[in-house]
C-alpha cells in the first residue's frame, strides 16, 4: 500500500509502512475526513499519536501544523519505518518517537491532565483496545481532546462529542 502525507506542507511525501497485517495505517479518505474535523485545532498543538504505526497521522497533524508529536508505537517493524518516515521528512526537532506500549507510557507521562492538547489513536480494530483507552483517559485526561478511530460497534455504549462514520469505520472525538 502506498501511503502518501494527504495535506500541509508535507503534502505528496511518501511514507513507509511496514508490510503485512500486524499494521493497519489510516486510508486517506479516512484520514483527510479525520483532519478537516480537526481543522484550526492543529495550529500549533502538542499532538500525541498512539498506536502509531508508521506514524501517518502524527505526521499529517505535523505537516497541517501541528508544534510537537510524540509517537507512541510497540511493534518493532512499525517502528522502523516510522523512525525512517521522520529522518526522511526532517521532522526530528519536531517529533518525539517512544517504543512502547501505550499504557505503559500514559503511565509514565506525569501526575498533570491535559499533557498534550490532542491525542490521536489507532489501536487495532477488535482489540478491546479503543475502549481500554477511553476508559484511561476518562480517569486521568491525558489530552484536552482524545480522537479514536474504531470499528464502528466498538464504542456504542460512549458518547463522543461528536463522531464521523465511514462505512464500518468511526472517528469518536472527546473533549476533557
């Protein structure tokens, strides 16, 4: 799959993405419906990307303005290709890149709520994960927004804010 950087100043740049199924990155329909919703609210923030992958939409979030991006990814073939993505596009002064599991860094990530202004969230689909997540940010804001893209029957009992559906994917959007 060729994954391309959809808007911003990146705009056109290829990315890595690690080959077969342990990854699934964000298409870009879903991706440009993702960041127009986001719109103004990218102008400088401090963005968290958890679940990383190849780290598609940390990096949108950088290219449409975004001030700082921390990476959260576990998978070492993820990795790989993100630590390539962000060498490869210059974005070291601007991203932060952590191999770890996601609530494993939460846990670490400080006693005070609304670290980052946005986190943006991928966690595989039918993991239980997406809503392991809500549940974490719920108790201990991490983020002034939380933005998870899930299945849609994955978070039916929760109600975001707003949310965006597209065929069976959903965007579920929070603010703490």
């Amino acid at each position: 799959m060729t994954l391309r950087v959809i808007g911003g100043e990146l705009r056109g740049r290829r990315l890595r993405s690690p080959a077969g199924r342990s990854t699934r990155p964000t298409g870009a329909r879903v991706r440009e419906a993702w960041f127009s919703a986001l719109g103004e609210r990218l102008s400088g923030a401090n963005v968290l990307d958890l679940f990383a992958g190849s780290g598609a939409l940390g990096i949108e979030a950088l290219s449409r303005g975004a001030a700082l991006v921390r990476f959260v990814e576990s998978d070492r073939a993820a990795m790989k290709d993100l630590r390539a993505n962000v060498q490869a596009l210059e974005l070291e002064a601007r991203a932060q890149v952590v191999r770890s599991d996601v609530f494993r860094a939460l846990s670490r990530s400080g006693p005070g709520n609304h670290t980052f202004s946005l986190a943006l969230a991928d966690p595989p689909y039918g993991s239980g994960l997406a809503r392991k997540l809500l549940e974490v940010w719920l108790e201990k804001p991490f983020a002034s927004m939380l933005c998870v893209e899930h299945k849609r029957s994955e978070l039916d009992e929760t109600r975001p804010d707003w949310s965006r559906v597209y065929g069976d994917t959903e965007l579920s959007f929070f603010i703490g």
